[in-house]
C-alpha cells in the first residue's frame, strides 16, 4: 500500500485546512519543497500535492506561487508526484504532465462535464486519477464547497466506464480532523468502482494505516496523510511500515 505524504498548497505555502474549510487553515511551511526533500528522507516515495488556490478559484498571485511550488517539488529527486487541485482543462493537464507530475487528479470536470472527463480519460490514461470527495454521501465540488445533487455512488460507479483506473476518495466530514478512518466505507468505494481506491481523511494513527493495509490491495491501494504526520501523531517511517504489514506502534 503507497502512503501519500500530503501537501497541500494556499500562496505557495504548505498549509492543512479542517473539512476543507478555507478559514480554518494552518501554515506549516513556506518552503515546499524543502518538507517534500525530508518526506524522501525518510522514505517517502510518493507525494500528494493539492492546489488549493486553483481549486478555490483565489488570485492570479496565489495561483501563480502554487504553480511555482508545484514545479519545484517536481523536481525533488527521489520522489513522485501526485497533483490536483482546479484541473478543469486538457491545457492543464499538458502542462502539470510536462513540469513532471506522475498522477493529476480531477475533480469538478467529473461531474460537470462527463464528456470532457473521458476524452480526457482517453487522451491521458493512467495518468490521471479521478478525484471524488463526499460529504454524508453526497459528493462536493469545486473546493468542496458545492454539492451537485449526485451521490458518491453514482459518480464512483461510473469512473470505470468512463476510462479511469485510480481514485482517490476524500471522506470530508474527517478530513484534517484526526478521527480515525472507517475501512467499511473505503471498502464499499473500492466496491462500487471495480478497482482499489486510494484512501483520503481522518488517518490519526498507524493502526489507521495498519487497517487499511490490512483490506488488502485489492481495496486499499494507497492512504493520503497530512495533518498527522505535521502535528506528530506519528512518524513517517512509522506510516510506512504499517503500511508494509508492520506491527502498529
């Protein structure tokens, strides 16, 4: 099971937000990359970028440092780069593949412009990641801050067809909140999908990790964590070997 070391990014800064809540926002760095080299230090392979001031719509400044970030952290060695965040266009997906991204998650477009999801789907393949978050089952948009009348369910069972082979499913009720995962949730996801889901909110412990990796990677394919790691709960090594099957601490 991958476990995705979170980064997510307001201004060019690493910050955590608490159910994706814009004012309720903590900074924890103003150097990226520098917190991407030390998750490669210690281990870390892969690396969950989120760009929040494209998702939110904020100015061209904000915009514009975020972008600066994510091409900085593209360039950490050692690592690889998942990357999400208002990817609504073919123009951005061209541009975040050529900066180095490994995985680009989208959002919004999966529900607001089916059509354009799949040919993107078909254009782009494993390299894209459909991103799907959902509030009391009801999937949210556009930061988050939207509904749009469809169920998790709905959209998630119609991912495979339209040309999609990974997710990552953020349960937003936990996410940044440190209260534990429910596997049975990420299970039924996995389910509905037809293919392992990456797991995404409210990891507070290893044995969290150790649970997930424990449905299997039939289920499980990776866990996003964030607020964790940068408040101590654990460390990233610890994360990793639980991931691996090794014994919680």
């Amino acid at each position: 099971m991958i476990v995705f070391p979170a980064i997510d990014l307001v201004a060019g800064k690493v910050v955590r937000l608490e159910r994706g809540d814009r004012s309720r926002m903590k900074v924890y760095s103003e150097n990226p990359a520098a917190v991407a080299r030390d998750f490669v230090e210690q281990g870390a392979t892969w690396l969950h970028v989120v760009d929040l001031s494209a998702a939110f719509e904020e100015d061209g400044a904000a915009r514009e440092a975020n972008s600066k970030a994510i091409a900085a952290l593209c360039q950490v060695e050692g690592i690889s780069i998942d990357v999400g965040g208002g990817v609504r266009s073919l123009e951005r997906i061209d541009e975040l593949a050529r900066l180095g991204a490994k995985r680009i998650a989208m959002g919004t477009v999966l529900v607001r412009d089916e059509l354009f999801a799949q040919a993107a789907a078909a254009q782009f393949g494993e390299l894209l990641v459909a991103d799907v978050a959902a509030k009391a089952g009801q999937v949210k948009v556009n930061g988050w801050r939207e509904g749009v009348g469809a169920s998790a369910d709905e959209v998630v069972g119609r991912l495979s067809s339209q040309g999609f082979k990974h997710l990552v499913f953020t349960d937003i009720a936990r996410d940044g909140m440190q209260t534990g995962i429910d596997v049975e949730a990420y299970r039924h996801i996995a389910q509905v999908a037809g293919f392992p889901v990456v797991a995404s909110g409210g990891i507070s412990s290893v044995a969290d990790i150790a649970a997930l990796a424990e449905a299997g990677d039939g289920v499980i394919e990776g866990c996003i964590t964030g607020r964790a790691l940068y408040e101590g709960a654990f460390a990233l090594s610890e994360a990793l070997a639980a991931a691996k099957g090794g014994t919680p601490c």
